[in-house]
C-alpha cells in the first residue's frame, strides 16, 4: 500500500476537479450507487473527537480516520484508506488532513456555484486556519474571486493567511471584525471553533455564507436570527441534525432545510441570504480518492 504525503495528495484534488467529483459523487447518491453509513462520533480526553468514515461504490472502498483536537495545531489529523472494493486490498492512503481541508472547501465552491446569488463580489473569511485557507484558494480559482476580507483573534495568523492570498494574486486586506465589511462582500466564510456566533445578522440581502466551522451542538458561528432570515442548505441533513449547532440553537425548521444535492438542477436564486452548512460526509471523501485514482493514481490495480 503507497502512502502519499499532503503534497502528493493536494496534486491530485484540484479545486475545480474536486467540485466537479463532488457533484458526480451527490448524482450518484440520487442513483444509489454509492453508500456511506453515517459516521461513528466518540468524544475523547481534552475536548478531542474521534471521527471513522467509511464509503464505497462498485470500485472502490474508504475509510477515513480522523482526530480533531481544536487546542492544538494541527487541530485535525487523519488518513484516507483507499480500498479494492471487490477483494478488500489496500491499495493506497491519502494525507487525510489534506483531503479534509480540501474536500470542504470544494463543497462550499460547489454549493457557491449553485446558490450564490453574486457568486462574483468579494470575499470576507472569518478564521485563518486551514479551513481559511483552503475556501480562499478554491473560491479564488473557482469563482475567480478578487477581493477578500480576513478577520481573525489571531493576529499572527491573519497576517499569514493575508500573505497567502496576496500570493495568489488576490487583493487581501487584514479587518478587525466582520462587521466592518459586511456591507461590502456577498461572499462569506465561517471557519472558526467558537462556541458563540461571531457572525452579524445585517448581512446584504444578496450574501451568501458557507458556515464549515461549528461542528457540534454547543458551538454555533452563525448568530439565529441570520439562520432564520436565510434559505438554509447543507451537505447532509442527518448530519447536520446530529451535530450542526447553529441550525440546532437556532430551532430551525428542518422541513424547510435542503440538502445540497437538491440543488444541483435548481436556478441560481436571485436573492438571500443562503446559508450553507456543512458538518461533513464520508462521500466527499470518496469523491476525492475517486479523483484521484481517476487521475491516475494506482489506476492499473484499482480499476482493472
């Protein structure tokens, strides 16, 4: 079995790729050619969590490992288990953290894509971690975003997510709060482990928020009354019910919740807010490894 490094493995999951295979892989869910139990959760010492996903379809079969510890850095560990569906053999590990990061950011260019009523304005990212960095390259290549806003408790850390993106070629500019901005952007990114909203309800009629931070009951960024005020889709509405604590404290009304894949026919709505959570499914790492054996990886020995 080949292990790939977290260089190896961003090679081959490509933004716009991945989106793509994210999509093919929520078709595929519709068709029931793909499956995915829900993920087992187990608390550990430390506020620490314990996460095993598995996924497979007719080819191939994962299992992800996952560990988040958010006191410490790195926050998330894990590793991809890449399988023959057919006989079982181990054929290949992906950097887990990598697809993570990746895989979540490319769910929220993928519902960007679809729901954002001005996918083209600028970008504000609550947070400077992984996640922050991750949503500014794929909205930067995805939606050919120019301008961003980056507001971070870390000054250190905003500072280096700044550099990143002024590397890209984005105009990134360094904003004390969320508030500041919130009457410029239309784009917005919650990436943040707190535990209360750190998000204003006055966001512009035509914003759109991908909420990937909160990922328990008792945390939430988004504040209820924005909740309340938006169109409301996720990536996976069980799991969002379990785990998703701003929709949760919220008391949002699940029946008018969508899930993501409900949305891939639909027109581009002309107006929000839209509010996309997403908690994460064991699919969206399947579409990654389905990439990047597609791209060549092991391709011999695992679609013979």
């Amino acid at each position: 079995m080949q292990a790939l490094s977290a260089t190896e493995t961003a090679a081959l999951l490509p933004y716009l790729e991945l989106a793509q295979a994210l999509e093919r892989v929520l078709r595929d869910k519709a068709a029931g050619t793909v499956r995915a139990p829900e993920r087992l959760v187990m608390p550990l010492p430390g506020g620490g969590t314990l996460l095993l996903m598995p996924a497979a379809d007719p080819q191939i079969a994962i299992t992800k490992l996952v560990t988040v510890h958010p006191n410490r850095q790195p926050s998330v560990q894990a590793e991809v288990y890449v399988l023959d569906a057919r006989t079982g053999q181990r054929k290949l590990t992906l950097d887990g953290a990598t697809v993570t990061a990746r895989r979540t950011a490319a769910v929220s260019l993928l519902a960007a894509q679809k729901l954002a009523p001005n996918p083209a304005g600028s970008l504000l990212v609550v947070g400077a971690g992984v996640q922050a960095k991750s949503h500014l390259e794929a909205f930067h290549i995805g939606l050919g975003t120019k301008k961003a806003y980056i507001t971070s408790r870390n000054p250190k850390h905003a500072e280096a997510l700044s550099a990143d993106a002024r590397s890209l070629g984005l105009d990134a500019e360094i904003v004390i709060g969320p508030d500041a901005v919130l009457d410029e952007v239309s784009l917005i990114v919650t990436a943040t482990t707190s535990n209360l909203p750190i998000l204003n309800h006055k966001v512009r009629d035509d914003a759109f928020i991908a909420a990937v931070g909160a990922y328990r009951p008792d945390m939430a960024e988004i504040p209820a009354e924005l909740v309340r005020r938006s169109r409301v889709f996720v990536d996976s509405l069980e799991g969002t019910k379990a785990e998703a604590g701003d929709l949760i404290q919220a008391g949002v009304d699940w029946r008018e919740v969508r899930e993501l894949e409900a949305a891939l026919d639909l027109l581009r709505p002309s107006s929000g807010p839209v509010l996309f959570k997403s908690v994460g499914h064991a699919l969206w790492d399947l579409a990654a490894a389905r990439l990047a054996v597609d791209k060549g990886w092991d391709q011999d020995c695992l679609l013979e």
